[in-house]
C-alpha cells in the first residue's frame, strides 16, 4: 500500500515542477507609458523632430555611465517611435474621425429590428392558427 502512495507523489512532481517555473522574484513591473520631448528639434523635418522625442520608459539614472541596460519596455516604445508615421502624433495625438463601426452598427440594429418584428408576427400567426384550429372539424368529429 505504501508503494501506490510514492507512486502518487512521484505522478505529481512534474505537475510541480512545472509550476514553479511560473514563480518570479521580479514582482510586478511598472512603468510610465508615453513619449516626451528632450529639446527643440534641429530643423522643421520629421527626422529632427523624432530626434528630440525620447520615450518615458528610456529614462536612465543620471549616475549611470557607460554601457546601460534598457529598462523593461524602452526597446518597444523606441521601435514604435522608429515605425510611427507622424513623430508629432507621439506627443500630441490627432483628434479622431467618425466611427467606422457605425455603418455595421447601424445594419446590426437594423437587423435585430427585423428579427423583433417577424418574432411578433410570428406570435400572432401561430396564436391565429391555434385559434382557428381549434374551431374547425377533425376526422373524429364526423
């Protein structure tokens, strides 16, 4: 009976292992999200301006010197800053357009209308059916 236990135990070990590797020392990682400017661009072009614009999540110590480790989340803000179109929409967004959902809004609402109404006929089709069938003749009748 002893040797089924062990087995058991020995059947969990992997289940175990596997989740230790989801423990962390590391906690939580927070940082501040966003971009801001460092100085004033060196021209009026798009690539001065991407120059003077550095991401929040890149900022250093002012003692380190040398070689520095990014900070978690400054290689991702620094490529979305290389691919965006517009350097100036990092610091100051663009006011949005209309909604491209409300074409499909708009059909889905209208679509559900109709299924509200043919339900409500439907209702009153079968109410009739059951009204008038039970007023006509059956082959028991006769």
């Amino acid at each position: 009976m002893r040797y089924h236990t062990g087995w058991r135990t020995w059947r969990l070990l992997p289940l175990a292992l596997l989740l230790s590797g989801c423990v962390s020392s590391m906690g939580p990682i927070s940082w501040e999200t966003g971009y801001r400017q460092v100085g004033e661009p060196a021209g009026s072009d798009t690539e001065a301006l991407r120059s003077s614009i550095t991401p929040n999540t890149c900022r250093v110590s002012p003692g380190q010197a040398g070689i520095v480790p990014l900070p978690p989340g400054c290689a991702n803000d620094l490529n979305l800053q290389a691919m965006v179109e517009r350097p100036g929409d990092l610091l100051h967004g663009r006011a949005m357009g209309p909604a491209r959902g409300a074409p499909v809004a708009a059909a889905a609402r209208e679509r559900l209308e109709d299924r509200e109404r043919a339900n409500s006929r439907r209702v009153v089709l079968e109410s009739e059916a059951r009204g008038s069938a039970s007023r006509s003749a059956t082959t028991g009748d006769l």
